[in-house]
C-alpha cells in the first residue's frame, strides 16, 4: 500500500483493445452437455447460460485467490 501514493512506484499503463467476442470451441459432448443446462436453468440461450457459468466461476477464483494471499500474508507475518 505505501507504494500506492509513489508515483515512480507505477509502471506504464497498459491498453487493452477488444477484438469482437471471445470464441470457445467445446467439443459436441461439452457443446450438448451445455446445452442441457442451459435449458434446464431456463436461459434465453447456451451463450448467455456460459457467461453466466464463466463470470461465477471467475468470481470463485478470484475470491479463493485472495483468501490465499491473505493467509499466505498472515503466516509470513506481513
């Protein structure tokens, strides 16, 4: 955190460009499997069911990340 106010501290911005959508190519067993989820949680369509599925996950991850740090902090007494 003392860094933070450092502004030599930062490095140089990063850009970041989108490209149009990010394209998965599941095999046709995935593909059905998604499929069925999808209707069975009443989603609009599998796209929508995935990003859904994805951002929680992603969520999950990060949550479990930093729970990781923060004890990995603790047990090095930082």
């Amino acid at each position: 955190m003392g860094q933070a106010n450092d502004v030599s501290a930062w490095s140089k911005p990063v850009r970041v460009k989108k490209r149009g959508r990010a394209v998965l190519s599941p095999t046709s067993e995935l593909a059905a499997r998604a499929v069925f989820f999808a209707r069975l949680h009443r989603e609009v369509n599998v796209e929508t069911w995935l990003r859904r599925i994805i951002e929680e996950r992603i969520d999950l991850e990060e949550a479990a990340f930093g729970e990781f740090k923060r004890d990995l902090a603790a047990k090095n007494g930082m």
